[in-house]
C-alpha cells in the first residue's frame, strides 16, 4: 500500500523547523539588547509577544505533519442515546426529562450522566451529525467498524484492521499483536478481506489471565507437541494451499503464538498490579479495567486497541439503562485520557468513542428509545484533532408521526467520512485503492475528511 509518511525530509516539517530555529535567533539577539534601553525592553515585550505566536506556529505545524501512531476504540454496544451523553437537548421534547450540565468549553452541554468527561470537554470533539442507513444491529455494528454497509459477497476489514494492514511496515518488531480486542464480543473487529491474521487478538476481563497463552502441559512434552506440529502436521498441510499465501500463513501464525507465550511482553495486559486507588479512578469494573490495560497496550507499542461495553441497547426504561452505563464509562475513560495524557501519548494517540446508532428523539411506550441511525454522535479525542469542537447539530424536535419525517441535521456526516477521517489521522491514504480477493478494487474509505476536526 502507499503509505504517506513525514520526516524531517518533508519541506513543510523543514520550515517548522526554521520557524523556531529563526525565533531562536531572534530571541537571543533581543536578550542581549533588552537590558540597556527603555526602547529596547518595550520592544524586547513586543517580540516576545511575537516569539510566543511563532513558537506557537511551529508546535501546530509540526503536530499536523506527524500523524497519529495508535487507536483506541471505544465501542458503546447497542448503541447509546445521544440525548443522553453528548447532545443533550433539556427543556425539548425529545430531553422527555433528562438533564445537561455545562462543560469546560463555553456553550458546550453534556448529559448530567458525564460529569467527568464534561471537565475533560476540551480535549474532546463530536461529531452531532453523523448518518448512517443501517438500523439493525449487526448490520450497523459492520457499517460503523468498517465504514462500509454490509454486502453479501465481501466482508470488509475492521478500521483496526486497515490500520495495522497499512501500517505494518512502520511498527517495531514486538511480540504483542498490534490489534487487541478486550472483552470481547461475536462483533470485535475482524480483518475481513485482509485475511484473518488482522483480525483483533481476543481478551476479557483483564482481571483475569490472557486465554490461550499458557501451555496446559510440562515444557518438555510442550516442545514434543510443537516439534512434531511444525515438522509433521505443518508441511502436510502446507500441500495443495502455497497458491493461497492466507491459508499458507499457518507458520507465521505459530511462530507469533509461541513468541507471546514466553513474552515478557506479556505484563502490558496485566492489571493486577495497579493500586486499589487507581483502579477506583477508572470506576473498578471490567471496563474501567479494559481502559487500563488499553493504556499499558498502547504505551508498550501496540497499534489499535478496542475496548467493548456493552448494554446501551435501551427500548425500555431508557433513563436508567443509560445512566448505569454513563456511570461506567465517565470514570474509566476520563481517567484514560488523564493517564494518555500524563505519559505523553495523547498526542499520537487518537480515542474514539462510538456504537452502532443512536436512539429516537422520542420514547416509545415502555419508556424506552428505539434505533436510530438518522443523527447521532461520535467523539474524537487526542491524535492531532482539535478539542473542544462540536461538529453538526440536530433538531431538538420529535418526529411528526404521521409523515414519519426524520430530524432536520445541520452539516450531516455519513459514517465514511468519519473513517476517512481517522485514517487521514493516521497518516495513510484513505482513497488508495486495493485489488480485493474477489478481484474487485475497492477504496479503503470512499468518505472525505471532516475539516472541522484538523482546522
């Protein structure tokens, strides 16, 4: 694949760098000066003034031309309601008496469910808007991880997958898969026409060990095995299948299994070892847990990390289904993006929070929200975006019954351009086309970038 990266070859990145080596200059010649006159002290303030926007300039410069090394999915399954996360409505029809709170950012409204995440309202975007023509569950649940609508004779790749498929040249060898899934679902990103091998590493609760990566017998009788599958077993099966290089993969597959198994590596899914105090930062649950280990993945190198919780599918008693799970997810994600922060990976980490749709503006008869994928939000946060934007609204009104007419949107982003987004983000060429197994080319998004998000 064509991969767009950035080094200090890149003209752009180069004039970054003059930018702040002339301020440099500049400063040191005007520190010389600015003892000796009243004029050169006033005009010492004024270039510094000066030196404060260029410096300013560089570091903005610079951030845009690096693109974002890792992803961290947060997949709401079931799909949230907006109107009780982050595009409350209070006092509307469709609030039918849930309650906002003000954030960090001036004008901007929250759900009273997220009181943490509305403190931390400047290092988000969201993204009001955003469209999709699935309903069902697993046909949106394919259309929000891919970027693509379901068909029936292709199964397109994870935005995960592409990314690690993409990137593959650029990691440092590691012994951790570069796309880990905790708790896991029937749903976790799968690799789809890439092959199985970017499907997403399958993990739970990290309370618990990893599955699968400790051998069930004595280390001699251990090797025994091994021995006799990759000289035995492999070979024979080899026979008949070395024109199809995914099924030909086996060897690579166990080579990597036997590499984690002995990996110290292995620690960075471990959470055991965190304090009582943190682990009640994040909220102690399993998902507060997940966002932990997301943290120690991503800091020890690996690309994409999903972490899934469950349970927003609300068709009755809405309120309190949804209150539960913002309780959950207000915490660990809000102590999340603290730690990415602290440890310096924010800025090359990008954090999405998502699920399949959103809920209908108005409760049906058992007091809950139904699908509803016509306008509902998607946030973004670290990776090079600009925080504190809120992209698009919607219309604060019910349906009308009769006609069925959905809500007005103002600025409506279908669900490719979201994924376009990302991967521009990420630095690969979204609009690269790849010849698919069946023999169809096919882009890798078919969106366009949300300006909004860079600008």
């Amino acid at each position: 694949m064509t991969i767009h990266s950035h080094s200090h070859s890149d003209p752009n990145c180069q004039s970054a760098w003059h930018l702040s080596r002339r301020s440099w200059l500049h400063s040191l010649a005007w520190g010389s000066a600015c003892w000796l006159t009243p004029l050169a002290e006033t005009l010492g303030r004024i270039h510094h003034e000066d030196l404060q926007r260029d410096s300013l300039a560089a570091r903005q410069i610079a951030r845009r031309l690096r693109p974002a090394k890792s992803l961290i999915v947060i997949w709401l399954q079931g799909g949230p309601s907006q109107l009780e996360t982050f595009d409350p409505h209070p006092g509307s029809p469709s609030a039918e008496g849930s309650l906002a709170i003000p954030t960090r950012v001036p004008n901007l409204q929250f759900s009273d469910n997220l009181p943490l995440l509305a403190e931390r309202a400047d290092r988000l975007s969201i993204i009001r808007s955003v469209t999709s023509e699935e309903g069902d569950h697993e046909r949106a649940i394919h259309n929000m991880m891919t970027g693509y609508r379901p068909e029936p004779t292709l199964i397109h790749p994870a935005l995960g997958s592409v990314i690690c498929h993409a990137t593959q040249s650029w990691d440092n060898a590691t012994d951790l898969p570069r796309h880990v899934s905790i708790l896991a679902t029937g749903q976790s990103s799968r690799g789809g026409y890439l092959g199985p091998q970017y499907d997403a590493f399958r993990t739970y609760d990290p309370a618990n060990r990893v599955p699968d990566v400790e051998a069930r017998v004595d280390d001699p009788r251990f090797q025994r095995r091994l021995q006799w599958l990759t000289q035995v077993v492999e070979p024979e099966f080899q026979r008949g299948r070395l024109s199809n290089p995914q099924l030909a993969a086996t060897a690579d597959t166990i080579r990597q299994a036997t590499r984690l198994m002995s990996s110290e590596q292995l620690a960075a899914f471990d959470v055991t070892g965190v304090s009582p105090t943190e682990q009640k930062r994040y909220g102690d649950t399993a998902f507060g847990r997940g966002c932990i280990a997301a943290t120690q993945l991503i800091q020890a190198g690996v690309r994409c990390v999903e972490v899934t919780l469950p349970g927003w599918d609300s068709h009755a008693n809405n309120h309190t289904f949804q209150r539960n799970n913002c309780a959950i997810l207000d915490p660990a994600v809000a102590a999340m993006l603290d730690d990415l922060a602290a440890r310096e990976l924010l800025d090359s980490t990008l954090v999405l929070i998502a699920g399949e749709f959103g809920r209908t503006p108005k409760l049906n008869v058992a007091g809950g929200r139904d699908h509803w994928p016509h306008g509902f939000s998607v946030v973004l946060a670290g990776g090079g975006i600009q925080g504190g934007r809120v992209i698009g609204e919607t219309d604060p009104a019910p349906p009308i019954e009769k006609t069925g007419s959905r809500l007005k949107l103002v600025d409506p982003h279908p669900v490719e351009n979201l994924h376009a987004t990302i991967l521009h983000l990420m630095g690969i060429d979204y609009q690269e086309v790849i010849q698919t197994p069946i023999g169809r080319p096919l882009k890798i998004s078919e969106g366009q970038i949300i300006d909004q998000l860079l600008s």
